[in-house]
C-alpha cells in the first residue's frame, strides 16, 4: 500500500488511546457529545441544588483557644494527627512543567529557597521521612514505610526519574516512591466531539487534568494494596507549595477525630476571589444526591445568587472573608471509603468537564481544539454516587500564611500582579520569601525576639515584596510539629539581617543571639544543645540581577541570587550528647 507505516503510527495510537481510558474511545466520544451539547445549551451544572456552608474545623497555630464553632485546637488536631502518621500514604501530583513561571524543566526541580537550595521533591521527601522517622521512634515499630507516589506525565516523567536517580531517590528506600503516568486523551475540533488531526496520520493529544490520579491508583492496585496492609490515610499535594507540609498532621488529625472520608486543606477566601470554595450542595429533591466538593469561583457567585437573599459570593461582616472556604487543593482521603468508591463503575474516573472556547455566539465552532478535562478535587461525586447520604465531607481552614504560597507565576506576571495592587504575586521569590515569614512567626510563638515581616515591612527586590529578614529555615528533621518547635527553642534574640538554618530531630537552641548567618545540622541520635550561642558575621544578602543579564533560568525566575558571604556552620553526625556555648565550641558530654 501506500503510506503503510504512517498508517500502522495512527492505528497504534488509536490502539494507545482507546486503551488507555477507561471504556475506550467509544465511552470517552459518548461523554464527549453529551457534556459539549450542554456546554453549547448553557446548562446551569449546580441548577437542582442550593449551596450551604459545610462542616469543617478551622485552627490557629498562633491561638491556644478552640473554635467556638468547631471546638478543637491547633494542639489536639495536631496531637490526633500524631496518633496515625504510620498509616498514611502521600500522592503527588506533578505532571506539568514550569513553563508558567518561565523554566523550562519540572517544577519539583525548584529550589524551594536560596539558603539551603532544597527542591520541591527533597522538601517534601524529607517531612516524610521525618513522619516515618516519628513513627519508629513513638511505635518501636522500625519496619514502618510510608510511601509517596507521583504521578507524572509524558512532559515529566523522565526528568522525574532522573532527579530521583540524580539524588539517591532523596533518602527513600528502593521501591518506597512509585510513579504512575498519567496518559493524554484526544483532542476535539467541534461540538459534535470529531477528533482533531495534528496531521493526516497522528491525532492531537492534550492533558485531561490531575484528576487522573485516582483512575491511576486504581488501575496499578494501589488502593486495595494500601488498604490490605492497614493503610488509613492518603495525602494528596500539589507540587510547589512548600508551606503545605505544616497543616499535613492537623488536617490528618481533624479527619481522624471527625471521621472525615475526604478532607480539603483550606485558606480564608475573599467574596469574589478568583479560587474555588468547598461548599455544601442541598439537592432540592434528593437528599441522597446531595454532597459536598469544590465550587469553582465563576460558579459560585451565580449559584448564591439564585438563592436565600440573593446577594450572591458577599463577605461575612464579622470576618471579612467569605464563609465558603477557599480550597488550596490538598486533600486528606479515607483509605477504606477511597477504595470502596475506586471498586465502583467508574473506576476512579472523577465526572469531566469541557471548556471550550467558542469563535461566536452560535457556539458551535472553536477557537481551537478542546478536550474532557477532570478534577482531582472533584472526587466526591464518585463518594457521593458510591455511598449516597454515608459519606462524610469536610474541611480544615488555616491562616494562609501557615499552609499557602505556591509558586505558579513569571517574575514578570508577578511583577504586573503587584503593580496592580495584588498582594500575592505567586511567584518563586514570593514563596520563597513567605517561608521564611512563616518560620519567624513559628520562632516568635517559641518565645523567640524576633521581628516578624508584616505587610508594610516587605521590600521590593526585583520588583516582588519579599522579607528583608530574618530568614530561617526549620527542617523537616528539625520539626514537623507545633509542640517540637516550643520544646526545642528557648528564649534567645535574631537580628533582621539573619540567616538560621537548623535542621536535627534532637537539636534544642536556647538563647541564641544572631546577628549573621547560621547553619547547624545534626544527625540521628545526637542529643545536641545549644546555649548562649552568639553568632557576628557577615552573613547573607541578596544581589538583584541587573536587566538583560543572561543568567540560568533558575535564576532569572527569581530576578537574584544569594550571596553567601560568612556564615557559622554546625555539623554533627556521631552519636552521642553534645554541648555547644557562647564561643561556638562543640563539647562531646558522653
């Protein structure tokens, strides 16, 4: 014949596609039809339901007392938490390249902050390995693995294993991080769901969404794996937001005290912002379809419109927030009512959606191809079709200092975000600057002098307003809850101009008096106490980069570098107890 292999290119990738979604091309061109004549009608997906206020906790780190509302505290969430952190499972999502923020490679690869230059992946490995860690030392039980699974896509999947192999898997032992892949599905060229052609022999592919993650876990007989060996919890995170790692345990603890089979972290939202809210869905004749998920923004306002006063996505008066929390899109799943709902039809297809964009008003052409898309957060409509009223939803709302700044944005969208008056540019130096705020508070809680960056302190640097300082970093191994950061730090006073680095699971700091730049690292089973420690040196600064200079992208996404002039660094890896004073002098006690 003619063209033979190209034929053979399109037959395999029909064969591919058709393969690799669940009820093959047919099922996925039948929903295709359907969702776009709704898409072209305008129906109105939330029409037979009125939205509600969920239940859900709300916690301060900052505040002692309960919700009035929700009766626990930040301590009991945590200490709950505490009680299940050798039955969890962590899932992250990270199919998608930084291209958003002008970098090239995957976003797991960033470096989270210029002092210590941990990326995404190691930051977020090292919580898990210090939950572990706690687990063995609070069970005796050394055997326990809590694994972490990524989901990746074609763009990212071979840079992913490669930072893995690149870095030892970060720690992790052989066979403890499992990747699943995420696959396209076909594009659509018109509102009759034709497939569109990149060419005469290849179909064009898009992304259906991070929603594909719990179809995945399903098909690799992850759920039923985990639940068969006493698994409890799942943790899904996003990939560049390293503030998350703080509400993990709380969260966790709130869905074990409350019996939550899904629990989304969230954040105070403002009526009209452009962020999803959790939200409870009353159907007006089916109390069995009613349930509670994720309400897109553009959505909202409509929905509370047609109901109660009318008024649609308003503030409350007593907060100044919206009382519908805004989803951040970290969730903590229920392994038995998770594996219950993936057994079911659907097989952990979450409902899709399509989003064209039409050329004109008869909505019936595109500007350009579209797709079915899904939603990890939108799970709970397969909750809901599975265990109908049994199911029980949530949330844990947190200040959005203590759980929330991604790194999504180009220096340059931020930098036209903040000239418009926005206060979250979302940018790697924004995220980067608001982990450091987020440990001065932690050390200010702990009793420490330390001035804690407010708003009106920030200082532009490359046209983003970051902390002049202090900037600290708390490890993972260091502390990974409220109670460690209380007991391990006394007292002591930290000059703006500073830099503390402390990482070690039996590290105590009393008195400490910075004005510089310090490093201290310890290893297992080194009982170390730092007392009197005074630290003059001249430390670390930043340098921006000056317009138009031809630097790495890694850098340029932030617009500076870090220039690392003195610092007192501190590393202790034998066993034993340890005394370190004023001078800086390591004293071995035993």
């Amino acid at each position: 014949g003619v063209q033979d292999e190209e034929k053979h290119m399109l037959a395999e990738q029909i064969a591919d596609l058709d393969g690799s979604y669940p009820g093959g091309l047919p099922a996925y061109l039948s929903k295709a039809k359907t969702l776009l004549k709704e898409s072209a009608d305008g129906s109105n997906p939330f029409e037979e339901f009125e939205a509600s206020v969920p239940e859900g906790e709300s916690l301060s780190f900052e505040d002692p007392n309960a919700n009035p509302h929700t009766g626990m505290t930040f301590t009991e969430a945590e200490q709950a938490g505490l009680t299940g952190i050798g039955d969890t499972v962590f899932v992250l999502v990270a199919g998608g390249l930084g291209e958003r923020l002008g970098y090239s490679g995957i976003k797991l690869s960033l470096e989270t902050n210029l002092c210590t230059n941990k990326c995404y992946l190691e930051v977020y490995a090292k919580y898990i390995q210090a939950m572990q860690r706690m687990a063995h030392l609070k069970t005796g039980k050394d055997h326990i693995r809590i694994p972490l699974v990524i989901m990746t896509s074609g763009d990212t999947d071979p840079l992913t294993r490669k930072l893995l192999k690149d870095n030892n898997n970060f720690g992790f032992d052989e066979g403890q991080v499992i990747i699943v892949k995420q696959d396209k599905v076909c594009a659509l060229k018109d509102g009759n769901a034709g497939l569109s052609m990149k060419s005469k022999w290849e179909i064009e592919t898009k992304p259906h969404g991070h929603g594909d993650v719990h179809h995945l876990l399903y098909r690799e007989g992850l759920v039923d794996k985990w639940y068969n060996e006493g698994k409890k919890h799942v943790i899904f995170l996003q990939d560049t937001n390293a503030l998350v790692i703080n509400s993990v345990l709380p969260t966790l603890g709130v869905s074990i005290a409350k019996g939550f089979h899904m629990n989304s972290i969230c954040i105070p939202r403002l009526a009209g912002e452009a962020a999803g809210a959790i939200a409870r869905l009353e159907h007006k004749t089916d109390p069995e379809k009613s349930l509670v998920i994720n309400v897109e923004y553009n959505q909202l306002d409509p929905l509370l419109s047609s109901q109660g006063d009318c008024k649609g996505d308003v503030a409350d008066p007593s907060t100044g927030y919206s009382p519908y929390p805004g989803n951040a899109n970290n969730i903590v799943i229920e392994m038995g009512a998770y594996a219950r709902t993936l057994r079911g039809d659907d097989q952990g297809v979450v409902i899709e959606f399509v989003n064209p964009k039409y050329k004109d008003e008869t909505r019936t052409e595109f500007k350009k191809p579209t797709r079915l898309e899904c939603m990890m957060q939108d799970i709970p409509k397969l909750f809901q079709k599975e265990m109908g009223s049994e199911v029980n939803i949530g949330f844990t709302m947190f200040d959005r200092w203590f759980t929330f700044s991604p790194a999504k944005n180009s220096l340059e969208a931020g930098v036209e975000d903040v000239g418009k008056g926005g206060t979250a540019p979302g940018t790697m130096s924004s995220a980067e600057s608001d982990k450091y705020i987020q440990n001065q508070r932690k050390l200010k809680f702990a009793g420490v002098d330390i001035n804690v960056t407010e708003e009106k302190d920030l200082v532009p640097v490359a046209g983003i307003p970051v902390t002049p300082g202090p900037r600290v970093i708390l490890c993972p191994g260091f502390a990974i809850t409220q109670q460690e950061v209380v007991e391990k730090i006394e007292g002591g006073k930290i000059t703006d101009r500073s830099t503390l680095v402390l990482e070690g699971e039996d590290l105590k700091v009393k008195n400490l008096d910075l004005d510089g730049a310090l490093v201290i690292r310890t290893g297992h089973d080194c009982d170390v106490t730092v007392d009197g420690l005074v630290v003059r040196n001249n430390g670390y600064d930043l340098s921006e980069v000056p317009e138009g200079a031809d630097v790495q992208e890694e850098v340029a996404i932030r617009g500076y570098t870090m220039n690392k002039n003195e610092a007192m660094e501190i590393t202790i890896t034998e066993p034993g107890k340890y005394h370190i004073g004023a001078d800086g002098e390591v004293k071995m006690l035993e």
